[in-house]
C-alpha cells in the first residue's frame, strides 16, 4: 500500500497538494525552524576559539566540532561519536517514533516552511495549485510557475553555499566567491552541482525522500513498539466514524470522527492516520492541528488525533519510561561518559618513541653509551608548531641524526635520534627514560622509554 501513496494506478507520479493549518503544533514547528535556519546560515561563520562551530572537510580530513579540531588520527573519536549518535537515534525512536522526521529533519524544515511558504505566497493554497496545475498554460501560470522557480533556485543556490561553507570552511567558499574563477572551478562546479541536487530535491523529489529513500522509516517500523509515543488517531473514541448529524439522535453510537477527511488533505505524505501507524508518517503534527480545529467547531473534546502510545489507547495507561528505554539511557551515558573522557584528556601534540629494532647500545666519546630512537609527532591543532624532544634528566643528552624542527598543522614528522647516558648513571640492563615534548616553552607531552646499555657494578 505504501507505493501507492505517491503513485497512481498507471504508474503516474500523483502530485501532493497538502493544505496549510496554522495550529499550535504548527506555530511551535514554525518557531523550531526559524531557529534551526538561523543556526544553519550562520553556523559555518561561527568561532569558538578561533575555530569554526562545524566543518567536516573530508578532502582534507579535517574536522571540527564545536570548536574543538580532530584530525585523522582522532578516528576513533569520529567512530565512538558516530556510535553514540547511533544509539541516540535508536531511544528516541524507541520513545518518540518519527518526531524527529517532522520537527528536526533538514529535509521537512527546507520543504514545509521555505519551499511550501514560496509556493503557497506565489501560487495560493493547495486548492489553487491543484487547479493551476490542471488549467493550461495562460501568461499567468507561465509567470508564476517562472517565478516561484527562479525562487526555488536561489534559495537552493544559497542552501549549497552554506551547505559547501561546511565542508571546506567559510574562508575557502569566500575565496571561491571573490576571487577568479579559474582558480576555483571545482569549487564553484561544486556550488552548482549541489544547487542542482537541492533544487531538484525540493521541487521535484519532495516528500518522495521521506516515503521511498529515507531508510529511517524503516527503521521505524522496527523499533517502536506498544509504548512509543506517535502521531496516532484514537480510534477507540473516533470509531465508528460518520458525518455529522444536525439534529442529535439519542440512538446514534457513532463516535467522535466525522470523517471530514482533512487530515488526509493536510499531510504531506498523503496517508489516513486514521489506518493506523504507517512508516510514511513523519509525525510532523499536521493532522492534529487540523483535527483539533474541526473538535473545536463541532464541541468535542480535541486530541483525537494526537501523541499516544498503543497501550495509551488500549488500556489507558500512561506515558511510562519502559525497562527497554532505560536500558538504551544507561548505555547512552556510558558511552558519552567515555567520549567525553578521550576528547577532553586527548592532547592536541601527540608522539609516540620506539627504540631501534635489534639495535645493540653503542659507546660514545666521554664515557657515554646510546641507543638509536625513531620517533613520531602527530600535530592535532591548526596551525604549525616548532617542537623540541628533550630528556627529563639533565645528565641524559639527545644527539639528532633527523630534527623535528617544524611540524605542519594536522600534520605528521619523523625524528630519529641517539639517547646519551653517562655509563657511571646505567646500573641495570634496562633504564627507563622520560622524554618531554615541547613547543616552544610549553611541555605538551612527556613519555617513558627503556634504554639498553651495560651493567655497572
């Protein structure tokens, strides 16, 4: 039943003209979004210490997260966040169904209140652009057609910039924008394609992105269960359903819905709640604003659609926090108790010393004996940094055949070097040393090592 939402019985794509109800759901979706859009244009200008709010730049694997840089050697942190998000997605899809999909979801925020608000202010409401859609091509229809997609075009034209300003940085999508094109094509191929990609999305794929290629839905219909709290009709009250009689009859059992059918004709996904939870349903509350409003005209109780569980139907009972929810909550803050951990002990210079494989000691003029090291320097910050090894120990000297000397941002150095040990400081076969790593004057690391020399008496 789900293909034929979208789709005739010829196969022909069946456009949805969902009409509008400014309920109170839909005033708080609305106050939601302009938030949320708000955040989305300005978020790639945002610095916190210096450091954009976000940029996920893959090409250069260069990531930044509330200000907070992480490089490719941080991958285990992109994993364990990405784990973490995993299982968020999955209680709040245990707990609240799909009212992520209707609320918070990109996709809904761009459709419903920009591209459906162009639409509805150039063409008029659903009713007027199902019959401009039907009539033929006056000079009107061809200039507000034309006009809602020049429109159309230049909000997905503004939705890649700041969509591309993530991935590469507001800086590099300033460059592309003021400086010739020849020096940037790929970056301004890349503006288009994706204004293409969102102009496409948004005026033509639409609510198919929710019902067909959306994998969530699925997801859904695996995950909630007699407890979650969806969009629902309440059945047990509407049914059975029927219209509205004038005179009252005291014989007549019918229930509360008087199958008026708006909430069929508000939802942007074209179902009938009143058939029950379907993966089609974004919980975007739209039927519920418009139930409620005919509840209102006609004296009945509002909420017959509204957020209830199956058991909240069945058996009255009420919204509980199951062993199932709380379970998923406890691993939840396990898991974010342990990022937390790695990203605020994590250092942002790193190195790493091993000894020379198979590499005896060796004397040295003065009475010194040493052994050879290979070291490794991450640099995690973003920005270069001079870097300097030195012992803990005075007495221990550090003769490079490899300087460090400079180290690029998010970048990686190779050092090889003798440790030197006075003999007369060696008394056993093995001698741990701790090594400082410095940039500058500030000691960013220190480590321990062993050193192999002879046995003094």
């Amino acid at each position: 039943m789900s293909g034929l939402l979208t789709a005739r019985e010829t196969g022909e794509r069946k456009w949805m003209y969902p009409l509008l109800r400014k309920g109170i759901y839909y005033k708080w979706r609305s106050a939601i979004s302009y938030v949320y859009l708000a955040f989305f244009f300005a978020g790639p200008f945002i610095r916190i210490g210096g450091e954009p709010l976000l940029l996920l730049n893959f090409m250069e694997r260069h990531f930044v997260i509330l200000g907070q840089v992480f490089w490719p050697q941080d991958i285990f942190l992109f994993m364990l966040a990405s784990l973490v998000f995993l299982v968020c997605v999955v209680l709040f899809t245990i707990a609240f169904g799909r009212m992520f999909c209707g609320w918070i979801c990109p996709q809904t925020v761009f459709m419903e209140m920009v591209f459906r608000k162009i639409e509805e202010w150039i063409e008029g409401d659903a009713n007027k652009r199902k019959k401009l859609d039907a009539g033929p091509w006056t000079n009107a229809k061809v200039v507000k057609k034309a006009g809602k997609h020049v429109l159309f075009i230049l909000v997905s034209f503004l939705i890649a910039n700041t969509f591309l300003a993530y991935l590469i940085g507001s800086e590099n999508l300033l460059k592309i924008i003021t400086e010739p094109i020849a020096l940037h094509w790929i970056g301004f191929a890349s503006i288009w394609l994706f204004t293409a990609v969102f102009y496409l999305v948004y005026s033509q794929v639409r609510e198919l992105v929710c019902t067909v290629i959306c994998p969530y839905g699925r997801l859904q219909s695996v995950l909630i269960d007699e407890h979650t709290l969806v969009v629902a009709y309440n059945d047990v009250r509407g049914e059975p359903r029927g219209k509205l009689q004038k005179t009252a009859d005291p014989f007549d059992l019918k229930g509360d819905c008087v199958d008026c059918g708006l909430c069929v004709s508000v939802c942007p996904t074209g179902i009938d709640i009143r058939n029950g939870t379907q993966i089609e349903c974004v919980n975007c509350t739209a039927c519920i604003d418009v139930c409620d409003e005919v509840m209102e005209k006609i004296h009945k109780p509002k909420n017959l659609i509204g957020y209830y569980s199956e058991n909240m139907i069945r058996v009255k009972e009420k919204p509980s926090f199951t062993l199932r929810m709380k379970s998923y909550a406890a691993v939840i803050t396990i898991m974010i108790g342990v990022l937390c951990y790695f990203i605020f002990s994590r250092s942002d210079m790193e190195m790493t010393v091993m000894r020379g494989a198979g590499m005896l000691y060796q004397e040295q003029p003065g009475g010194y004996i040493s052994n050879i090291y290979n070291a490794e320097i991450i640099n995690k910050t973003n920005e270069n940094r001079d870097i300097l090894i030195r012992p803990d120990d005075p007495a221990i000297k550090i003769k490079y055949i490899q300087a460090p000397g400079k180290v690029a941002k998010g970048g990686m150095v190779k050092v090889m070097f003798f440790i030197m040990i006075p003999a007369s400081h060696i008394h056993t076969a093995k001698t741990d040393v701790r090594l400082q790593l410095y940039t500058g004057h500030q000691l960013k690391q220190t480590i321990s090592t062993s050193f192999v020399g002879p046995v003094n008496d």
